[in-house]
C-alpha cells in the first residue's frame, strides 16, 4: 500500500513472501561457506513456520510482526524459530553449537526485560526528548475515551 509502502521514499524496495528468492539466496550462503543461515523476518510467527518447512537450509528464524514471545524454540525440521514478543518486553538468548555448518545443539532463553528498574542511558535519554519535545503538547492531547479496556494480542 502507498501507507505501508511509500514508493516515493524507497522505490527500489516491495515487500512480499518471495519464496524462490530466498530459496536462491539461502542456496548462495551455503555455496559461498556460510556454516549457519538466519533470516530475520518480520512475516509473523505462522508464515514463517509454513516458510521453515518449504525453504530447506535455514538454520534459525528470528520472527517477528505478530508479538509472540515464545518461551521455547519451535523446531520445523532443522529450522529453530525463536520470537521475543513486543515493545521491549523480553530479549531471547539463542547460544548455538555449530560444527560443520550444522546445528549440533542449543540453548534458548526468553529473559524478561523489567524496564521500570534500569534507568535510561542519559544521552539516549536526552536524544530522544530533543526529537519529543516539539510534540509534547499533541501527544498529549486527549482524543477519545474508551468506556472498556482495549486489549490488543
């Protein structure tokens, strides 16, 4: 879409599942040495599993796009699919034992990330409210009420 897709800013990108090319690219890796494939993907969690079992040679799956945190490794084949959930809220640790351009084993942990007791990094900190200020006033402006809780997946 022109909102999701602004061709005026990048017009050399399109975005979509191309199968055949990724196939052709994982092909690539391998051939030129690379002794572990992973994709990061913002497809969702259920394409990306459809797309571990169709694509062979994939190792690990970063996943993203639908905000599941996954407390284990989903395993499609030899492909791991790790997602670590929305805004911040976990961080996954996947340490890999490669040999021979395989995943011999592996350890997976989704830590939680407690951001009400790490204070922020005052320079990041700083930055951040530079580019916030001049709209502190509209975003704070209240445009509606809910009478009910609003919940999102």
């Amino acid at each position: 879409t022109p909102i999701a897709n602004p061709r005026w800013m990048i017009p050399t990108w399109s975005f979509g599942i191309r199968e055949g090319e990724l196939r052709a690219n994982v092909e690539k890796a391998r051939k030129e040495g690379a002794g572990l494939v992973v994709l990061l993907s913002h497809n969702g969690f259920d394409v990306d599993r459809k797309l571990a079992a169709r694509v062979k040679g994939i190792d690990v799956i970063l996943t993203g796009h639908t905000h599941d945190a996954l407390p284990d490794v989903v395993k499609v084949g030899k492909t791991l699919l790790i997602a670590s959930g929305c805004h911040g809220k976990f961080v996954s640790r996947l340490d890999l034992d490669v040999r021979g351009g395989e995943v011999k084993g592996y350890r997976y942990k989704l830590i939680p990330v407690f951001s009400d007791v790490i204070a922020p990094e005052s320079q990041m900190a700083a930055a951040i409210q530079k580019v916030r200020a001049p709209h502190e006033k509209m975003l704070r402006e209240r445009i509606g009420q809910a009478e009910s809780l609003l919940y999102r997946r």
